[in-house]
C-alpha cells in the first residue's frame, strides 16, 4: 500500500524524513504490521500521538488525514509463518522494510520508534519513545495501528469464537480462555509460549 503527492516526487528540494513504527509484537494472533510516513512540512497534522494513547475512532479519523496529506505512506507486514520462522523481532524488522520498499522512492532519512534499526539503504537512527516525540513516528504509528486493527477485525468475522474484536490477537484472560477451549487457529503463532502450550 502507498500514497504519494506528484508534487513531492517533483519537488524533491526538502529531504524526506519518514518515521517508521510497527503494531502488533505482543499478540498471541495476526501478523506484525509496519508503516512509513513521509509528512509534508506544509500541511501539519494535529494530534499526532503514540497511537495507544489514542481513542480507535482518534485513530481513524487522523490515519485518513495521514494518507491523504502526508507526502507519501507504504505499509509492510510479516506474516504469521514468518513470525514463527524469523522471531517476533527479525520479522518486525521485515516488516519495516517492507514497509520502506512501499515508498515511492528512499527516504533520505528514517527515523525508526524503539532502540533497533532494520537494515535500510539510508541513514536511520532509532528513538526510544519516538511515537510519542516525533510527528513522523506517530504518524506511522497510527497507520500500522489501523492497518493491523483491520486484519484482525476481518479475522474476528471468520474466527468469532476468539473474540479478535476486542483484545486484537493479545494475551487477555478472554484470549487465552478461548485458546484452551477452541485450541489455536491457523492464524496463531505457535512460537509464542501461550499458544504453544495449548498444542503440548
């Protein structure tokens, strides 16, 4: 997925700086999705924040002003195979590349939420709590909160037994309820200690 203004492929005077965030490490379920946003110095978005700290109708509501303002937006994800096979941590890093590749072009910059940085043809640097400091990261991170809510919600209406509506895929009593009594789904990750015990 990607979004981009021809104005600013044109322009190409100011350096694109994307900020890059992912949602869904801790879920038991679902994929981990990443996003990268390029804003546009021109048009600044309020109310830009750490999408946890954010209301999911908030969410909605700035992620359509984000992919239709910023200069340009790419959405990546690792799948739950590739969870199981890499780790949580090497596939959130797939899943920022992806989300890099998505782009139109390389950013000039990339600044990454948290104390790692995926392997990128450009300069990045990682900000612990990014998400919350810098517009670009809170951007992303309200795209990849979004984008993974939608996975899980049409989840949610092939699996309703897991209740994937309410706690998106993460460990809450309601989740790991349902997995002792329904056993996991495909979509599960089996690598993760929850739900590998209810194959043993």
């Amino acid at each position: 997925m990607v979004n981009t203004h021809d104005s600013a492929i044109v322009n190409g005077i100011l350096p694109w700086v994307a900020g890059i965030d992912e949602a869904g490490r801790g879920p038991l379920a679902g994929p981990v999705v990443a996003a990268a946003v390029v804003l546009d110095p021109a048009w600044p978005i309020d109310g830009l924040a750490d999408s946890k700290k954010l209301s999911a109708r908030r969410r909605e509501a700035l992620a359509i002003e984000i992919r239709a303002h910023a200069l340009a937006w790419g959405i990546g994800r690792a799948d739950v195979e590739e969870i199981d096979r890499l780790n949580i941590l090497h596939a959130t890093m797939l899943a920022m590349q992806r989300a890099v590749a998505a782009l139109p072009r390389l950013p000039d910059r990339a600044m990454i939420d948290g104390n790692r940085c995926p392997a990128l043809a450009c300069e990045s640097v990682a900000i612990v709590g990014g998400d919350d400091s810098e517009p670009a990261i809170s951007a992303a991170s309200i795209l990849a909160k979004t984008a993974r809510d939608a996975e899980m919600l049409a989840l949610h209406a092939l699996l309703p037994q897991y209740g994937f509506d309410r706690h998106m895929g993460y460990p809450t009593a309601r989740h790991i309820d349902a997995l002792k009594r329904h056993g996991p789904a495909d979509c599960h990750r089996r690598s993760f200690a929850p739900v590998r015990r209810c194959l043993e």
